[in-house]
C-alpha cells in the first residue's frame, strides 16, 4: 500500500479509500455501511488528512434528479481537531484548481446534529460550518429553508 504524503494539510486519495470509507460509514449519509467505495457515480475527488480524521467528497454530474448544477459536497466528515470551516475552505481551493470555478452546494440533514453538551445551550444550527465559510443556506421567498424531498437543507456557495 502507497504511503500518504506527510501534511498537515488535504491528501487527494480515491473513492476507494480504506480509512476513508471507514470514516464515511460514520457520517449520516452514508447507504451501504461497510462497501469499499462511499462516492456516487460521476466525476468525484475525495480528500483526507494524513491521520484518517477528516473526509471530504466531491461530486461532478452533469444530470441530477434535484437539478442542481456545480460541485457537490456528497460528504464531509471531520473528527479531527481542525475547524470544520477551515477544511472546508481547503477543499474548495483544492476543487477549484483542479476542476476550476464552479457554484458548491451540499445538503445538510437539519435532524443529524448532535444536542448541545449543556442543557443551557442553544441548539446548534444546520450547516453551521459551511455558514462560517462562506456558504448561505439556501431560502424560499418567505424564509424557509429549501428542503430536499428527504428533508435535506440546501447550501450554496458561488
């Protein structure tokens, strides 16, 4: 097996990953916990860190069901110390060199985030780490948010 390059920072890997796929069956989207591969068909980049805490998927397809066009994140899991924001940040420059500009986009499950730790908090907010890069959640006229046939909370940075 190849050895990852020594970084602090994202490693392109493929969606074949094996620390990745095991990070991937840990996050709520995940379908088929346990398969060797954890992207969608379509063009796709997968980026880890070195230690095997942090997976980032990207996805290209040129026709969707929900008609979105762009990079989509289709996952993004982070157990590492590292602000969730700043990977994020890392993996749109890393996408953008790669595959150029583009609009970004993810859904975010509203009912798949962890209480607050105190009962004294206020409860977090959907998407949070994507808003604090940059990303608006995506709202209808009279301010609901736009919601998946599943559920799912529309992101989308341009």
């Amino acid at each position: 097996m190849p050895m990852l390059k020594f970084t602090d920072g994202l490693i392109r890997v493929n969606k074949f990953d094996p620390e990745s796929a095991a990070l991937a069956d840990r996050h709520y989207s995940r379908q088929t916990v346990g398969s060797n591969q954890f992207m969608p068909p379509g063009r796709t980049m997968v980026l880890r860190n070195a230690e095997g805490t942090i997976v980032f998927g990207w996805l290209s397809q040129d026709k969707r069901d929900d008609h979105q066009i762009g990079y989509n994140c289709s996952i993004f899991r982070n157990e590492s110390d590292r602000l969730s924001s700043d990977v994020i940040l890392e993996a749109e420059r890393a996408v953008a060199e790669a595959w150029g500009a583009n609009r970004l986009f993810t859904y975010v499950d509203p009912s798949a985030l962890r209480p607050a730790a105190h009962k004294y908090r206020k409860r977090k907010m959907p998407g949070r780490c994507f808003i604090a890069a940059g990303w608006k959640l995506r709202v209808h006229k009279d301010g609901r948010p736009h919601v998946s046939s599943s559920g799912l909370w529309l992101f989308v940075k341009r």
